[in-house]
C-alpha cells in the first residue's frame, strides 16, 4: 500500500461521518491498517470459527474502568477483514492440555503446519469482544467462574481445555481466558523497544483486570514458558496494530498560575455569590503513564466572615470537560499536597490543619480508580 492510500486510509478512520469530538491525538495511540479484506468465509474450517469483517473498539475507553492507559488504545475503532480462528488454544482438541513451551516463531511454525497462521493481537481482541464489544468475551461484568479466572497462571496452564462452557464469546470462541498466554503475531507496540512480542488471554489473581478482552503482556519472542501457548488464524491477514506513545511526565509538580489553561482557571472557585477564593495552589499529578491528573487546594471565604471553606479536589481535563475525581474537605485549614513516598508515584497524601491535630487523607490510582482514605 503507498503511502498516499495510507494517509487516505488515516483520514478515513479519524473523520469518519456521525462520529464527535475531535480527532483523536496522534500521542494518545493510533493503530495503523490497511483496508478489510472484502473476502468471504467460504468452505467451513473444521474447529475454527469465521470472525465476519466489522469495526474494533480496540482498547479500553478512558472513562472506563478498570483500564491500564500506558498499554490500551483508547477505545479506537478500527476497521477489520474477516478472517478464521481456532476453537481453542492449540491443539485445539477438546480435552487436551494446551501446547506450550514454543517461541513465538515456533508457534508461527506450528500455525503454518496446519495451513494456518498466529492471530494479530488485534484479531485476536475481535474475537473475544464479540460484535458487542463487551469488556469480557462473555458480557461487560467480570465473573470470576465463567473462565476460571483470578489464579495463579501457572496453575491454570495445565488444565484440559473445553469443559467451561461459559468461557466463549459471542462469536463462539472458546477459552480464551482461564488457561494459558497466547503468542500472537503482533510486536509490543506500548513506548518500548527491543525483540517484545504481545500475548494475550491467560490468567492471573488480578482477574478482573487480566480477564479484559483489552489486556495485553509483552513477552521476549525467543522466550518459552510452561504458561505460555498460542492458537491460531486463518485467512488474509489483518495488518493493524497498535502504536502507543507512553508518556510519563514528574509523579508530582506544583504549576504556576500562568501553566493553567483557560477552562482551569475557576475549578474550586466557582461557589456561590459573595465567596471568594483566597488561597489557590495547583499541582499537576502523573499516578501513570499517559494518565495526568490535577490537584486543587483552595479556600474560598464568603463576605462579611472570616471563617474559610477549604478543600483538595482531584480532576482532570476531560473532551467533554472537567472532570472532578475526588473531592476533600479540610475545613478551615488550607491544604499541603505530597507524595506519600518519592519512589511511588500512585499515591498521594494530604495535610491540612496543625500538626496536633492535622486532618491526613490520601489519594490512590489504580487501573483507573481514584480512592481517598484517611490516614492514620
């Protein structure tokens, strides 16, 4: 494909008809295709299942939840070819035990023996999220018995395949969660560089956040686990693949007022008539790369009293607007915002008031969450 197909190819995705907001940022992730194949599934693939050509969400959107923003496009569409795949994880036997111990080259070989082919990771993310693009390939809600998920990868790597009949997606694809990581053809495209390929599925005690359709672990393509497997594709490939600038910035800065855009100015300041702020501090917060987030203390004092109404809000710059994420109140006392430790940036304290009787509070990311606690 020339470049100039590709350029009319990347205007095509980003300016679509019926779609809002703006385009989105080159930085935030983009994935790079080629036009679907117009094939048609033709003779029936024994134990394989054909994915009809349609349109990906790819990733997770940023206003859902649980999500890890330095690996996830943010919910891209993205145009997609037909194309065949396995059953289940290879041998692709009911009842058999899952082959693992290849490279990813020895997976690609193992596909080819059969007159077949590793899944793009982003195949692969068709395949589980089904036409509805659900979070989990069996609806939107984790549940942990469906595919077994929420154990150690190891001890679930050796189970036979095919006997968790709520493990498939809406497409049909069975298990491609609760058993073994899966080699894809796809290349670690999150900010990094070195020989990293992309698996996908498996399983893990976090399982709500390994059992997303979304998520993704780099593997050396010249590694070889007893957890880590593969199944496979067939048909014309599709080429997309994802390019995420990961950025990362200071865990914790204060900003001048003159580094606040426009739309920031008044956030905390906006009370009722007759109050005033008097005290104002921002702070900016990266709890993770590609997440920025900002931190307001204020005190706002209405007329004719000298008794101030304080508070920390946490929000962050949203395409529909602000967004407020935490909201703290410390009284009278105007609040000192820190890093609970210098080498952990997902958390933040507050202090506000005299050290004898100080109010503490902190403020913690994760996976898209933001918790306030009190502090001991």
């Amino acid at each position: 494909m020339t470049r100039l197909s590709l350029l009319l190819l990347s205007l095509l995705i980003h300016c679509r008809p019926g779609t809002s907001g703006p385009a989105p940022d080159a930085d935030a992730g983009v994935a790079l295709v080629n036009l679907p194949s117009a094939t048609t599934p033709g003779a029936p693939r024994s134990g394989m299942v054909w994915i009809p050509a349609g349109m990906l969400k790819a990733g997770t959107a940023a206003n859902v939840v649980p999500r890890i923003a330095e690996e996830e496009l943010e919910g891209l569409e993205i145009p997609l070819g037909g194309f065949y795949i396995d059953l289940l994880p290879f041998p692709n036997e009911l009842g058999a035990i899952p082959t693992t111990n290849v490279t990813r080259d020895e997976a690609q070989q193992r596909c080819v023996s059969k007159s077949k082919r590793l899944c793009s990771e982003l195949e692969w993310e068709r395949a589980c999220k089904g036409p509805n693009q659900y979070v989990y390939e069996y609806g939107d809600t984790y549940r942990e018995p469906a595919c077994g998920t929420g154990i150690l990868l190891e001890r679930s790597a050796r189970r036979p395949v095919g006997d968790r009949d709520g493990c498939r997606s809406a497409f049909g694809v069975r298990e491609l969660h609760g058993g073994v990581l899966e080699w894809t053809s796809s290349p670690w495209g999150r900010g990094t560089k070195g020989d990293l390929g992309t698996t996908r599925g498996g399983n893990g005690t976090r399982g709500e956040i390994v059992a997303r359709c979304a998520n993704g672990l780099p593997k050396s393509v010249q590694g070889r686990s007893p957890s880590l497997g593969f199944r496979c594709c067939a048909g014309p490939v599709n080429d997309a693949s994802v390019d995420l600038t990961v950025k990362t910035g200071l865990p914790l800065a204060t900003l001048n007022p003159s580094e606040l855009a426009q739309s920031m100015a008044t956030v905390g300041c906006d009370g009722d008539a007759g109050e005033r702020c008097r005290q104002v501090r921002t702070w900016v917060w990266h709890p993770a790369g590609n997440v920025e987030v900002y931190v307001r203390g204020t005190c706002r004092e209405t007329d004719g009293r000298d008794q101030a109404n304080c508070q920390v809000l946490v929000f962050r710059v949203a395409p529909n607007g602000i967004e407020t994420v935490a909201t703290i109140d410390t009284g009278r006392h105007f609040p000192e915002v820190s890093l609970t430790r210098v080498d952990v940036r997902t958390r933040i304290r507050m202090r506000a008031g005299p050290l004898h009787r100080a109010i503490f509070r902190e403020v913690t990311y994760s996976y898209g969450r933001f918790d306030v606690r009190d502090m001991k």
